[in-house]
C-alpha cells in the first residue's frame, strides 16, 4: 500500500492562494490518513480562500502564515520548521508561488522555508489554463525539475474559472499516492530490476566491429537509481569503461546476440526490464577468422539482422513492467509515441540524438512517454533524469497493479 510509505513522515504542507486552497483542507486530512505528521504553512493569499482555523483543525498542530508572528517564531522559528520537514509539498501551488520559488526568493515565510530546507519538494500545480500553458510558467517549472523538484498534476478538467484544460490540482488522494511513490522511502524496495546499457559491437574480423556511439552512461545511471530507491539490480552492459554502481550485479557482454542470452537468462526473475542498451540492429552476416586484407577495390559486408531483444520480451505474455529507450535525430515525440505502442511498452524515455546531443554527452534531455501520458524532462545530467525515470516508473508500476485491467491493451 504505497501511503503506508508516508507513515511517520513529517510533512510540511505549504497552501498558496488560489480557489483550488479549499481542497488542500481534504488532502490535509488524507496526509493525517496516512500517517503522515503535518505541518501547514499557508501564504497570505491562500488565507484569502481559507481560513488557518479550518488546517488547524485537521492538521491538529497550529498553522503558520507569517515570518513576523512573534510567539510562532518562539515556539518553532522558520529555520527550525525547514530542519523539521522531511519532505515538503505545496499543494495547490500558484503560478505566482512557482515563479517565487523558481528565482530563490525568500519574501513570505513559505519560500523562505523552502530554501532554508534540504527537503525534497513537491509541488502540484493550480491555476488557469491560460496561466498554466503561459511560457512563464513553463519555463519556471522547468527550472525548478532541473533542481530536482517533482511537479504532480496537474489535471485536465473544468476549471473554476469557467474554462476548460490543464491546471485542475490534482484530488487529494492521488496527491498522497503519487507523493507516496515519488518519496516514499526506498519505492522499489523488494522489487527486482534488470537494466541493459551500452552499445554493442559486432566484430567483422578479429581487429574489427561495429559498434555506435553509447557511453553506457544512462543505463549504469538507471541502475544506479533503482538500486538508490532499494531494488535488486542487474545491469547487463555492452562494452563500456564505466565503474559499477553500488550493489549492482554486472554482467559484461559484446555483440547483441551475447546481450540477448543474458537478458533472457534474467528476465524470468525480474519485475522491471529497463532496455537502455543501444542494440546494433545489424551484425555482419559472417565473421571472418583472419584479419581481412586491403585488395585494392570496393569492399561489400552483408549484414544480418539482430533479434530485437525488447521486441521479443514484449511480445510474451508474461512480461516484466517493460521501458524503452528511443533516439532520433528528429519528429521525437511522433516516433516515440509510434515506437511505444508498436513494441507494446509501458513506458518509452525518448532523446535527440545526434549535433552533440544524446549519446556522448554528459547531460540530456528526456522526454517519457507512457499510454495515456507524458512528462518532459528537461536538460540535466544524467543520473538526475535518472532518478526522475526510476521515480515515474515506479509510480506508473504502482497505478498498474492497483488497476491491472486498465494495464492490459490488445
Ligand atoms: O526500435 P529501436 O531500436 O529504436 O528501439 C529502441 C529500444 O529497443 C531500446 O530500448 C533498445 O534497448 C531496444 N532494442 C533491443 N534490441 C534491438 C534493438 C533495440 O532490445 N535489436
């Protein structure tokens, strides 16, 4: 049960000023559910839409608003507050609150708490759609995932405004869930992982091959990820020259034939299959014993076709929850989509490749694509895309099996 996760957990509520604030009193009372200890900051304007007594009440700690209140700052002062919170959430956050946040500032007590606070934080955003698809806003909350701030929601719907679109806050009981699964402590604790990564080569004589341009440094990312969050974790890798994650069982292959076996042999004891090997499609059609020689013309290799390693997975009917790596040097999110419905995926993480992007590069950028979703993310490095992956994944694993018809497509 994934709010179990949340049991104990001292949680700091921040409550910004929109109409959506009055739900925040519904998820207060969720979090308590939960298990969770609550502590609720709201902002001035969110106290315009909703009263201190009602969070009071159901928090059942006394609700803070301001830097300057005396006897608060006596009884818990804004820094010790910051030190408290294990884990923050702003629910609904403002399109002015984003902003805030996005540019460090410090101007009411719950931005002052948030960068006083190592925290990890959560946001989930409410606003009208206008506001929400504003460039603005985007480009805020772009700057706050490349720091590594979960963003939850916000949903398509009608809007108390009127209109219709993106910027309903999320209801309070996915709120818990998603923070259940995005911070919960260790999400995939127990659960077993098998992460493919690096290139292959295909040797066409003894001195040569083909091979591409992967670094491996996504995969070996990934599987440092999963196992941070608590799985058991073995990472199949191409030839690479990559130090292995902590308490990470590698195992080191060369062609995608070699690959194959070895993903096989473990995907029977796995419950995660993340494909992030960039499988040559094609190998030489023989192998030559000798160093081939300079004669002088035209060389022709003939060139086999390799088994689709992921293709062939999901084509089972008992599969492991499957993720899909695609890279294209253009129309990403069109062949993305294409290529996650075709391979039957759970989950597809796409990148540009190609112009220094991608493959050698340290950062990148990533765009998931799941059935019925998607979520950009934005240019990092790539174990923080990593651990956003790993995050999305085990949430989208965790909606799967408290609903698996809605898993199962045709
Ligand atoms: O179709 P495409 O090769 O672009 O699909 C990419 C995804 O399929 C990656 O996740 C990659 O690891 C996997 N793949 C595979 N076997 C192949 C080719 C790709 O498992 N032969």
């Amino acid at each position: 049960m994934p709010a179990s996760t949340l049991a104990n957990l001292r949680i700091l509520l921040g409550v910004s000023g929109g109409i959506a604030a009055y739900k925040a009193a519904e998820l207060t009372r969720r979090l308590r559910e939960a298990g969770a200890e609550l502590r609720v900051v709201l902002t001035e304007n969110a106290a315009r839409f909703v009263t201190p007594l009602t969070f009071q009440a159901l928090s059942g700690a006394p609700v803070r608003m301001s830097l300057w209140d005396e006897s608060a700052e006596a009884a818990m002062g804004h820094i010790e507050l910051a030190r408290w919170a294990e884990r923050i959430l702003i629910a609904p956050a403002s399109a002015d609150l984003i902003a805030r946040l996005a540019h460090g500032l410090a101007d009411d007590l719950l931005t002052t708490v948030c960068l006083a606070s190592a925290a990890p934080l959560a946001l989930a955003p409410a606003m009208n759609q206008q506001m929400w698809a504003h460039p603005a806003t985007q480009a805020n909350l772009d700057r706050l995932r490349a720091r590594g701030v979960s963003v939850l929601g916000p949903a398509s719907g009608s809007q108390a405004c009127g209109e219709f679109g993106a910027g309903r806050l999320l209801e309070a009981e996915q709120l818990v869930a998603e923070l259940a699964a995005l911070h919960g402590p260790r999400r995939l604790a127990g659960v077993r992982v098998l992460v493919s990564a690096g290139p292959t080569y295909e040797d066409i004589d003894p001195v040569r091959f083909i091979g591409n341009r992967s670094s491996g440094r996504m995969g070996f990312a990934v599987a440092q990820a999963a196992a941070e969050q608590g799985a058991s974790v073995h990472l199949v890798a191409g030839p690479v020259h990559l130090p292995t994650p902590a308490g990470v069982i590698r195992r080191d292959v060369r062609s995608a034939r070699e690959m194959r076996e070895a993903v096989m042999q473990q995907i029977p004891q796995c419950d995660i299959f993340i494909s992030a090997a960039a499988v040559g499609d094609y190998r030489p059609g023989e192998v030559a014993a000798h160093k081939l020689k300079k004669r002088g013309r035209a060389l022709t290799l003939t060139l086999a076709e390799n088994p689709d390693i992921l293709g062939e997975i999901a084509a089972r009917t008992s599969r492991p929850f499957l993720v899909g790596f695609a890279a294209e040097t253009r129309d990403l999110e069109t062949y993305a989509r294409a290529k996650l419905e075709r391979k039957r995926l759970d989950l597809i993480a796409a990148n540009r490749v190609g112009d220094g992007q991608g493959f050698d590069a340290a950062d990148n950028e990533l765009l998931l694509l799941w059935p019925g979703g998607r979520e950009l993310l934005p240019r990092a490095d790539k174990l923080a895309l990593a651990r956003a992956l790993i995050a999305r994944v085990a949430a989208l694993r965790t909606a799967a099996r408290a609903a698996p018809a809605r898993r199962r497509r045709p």
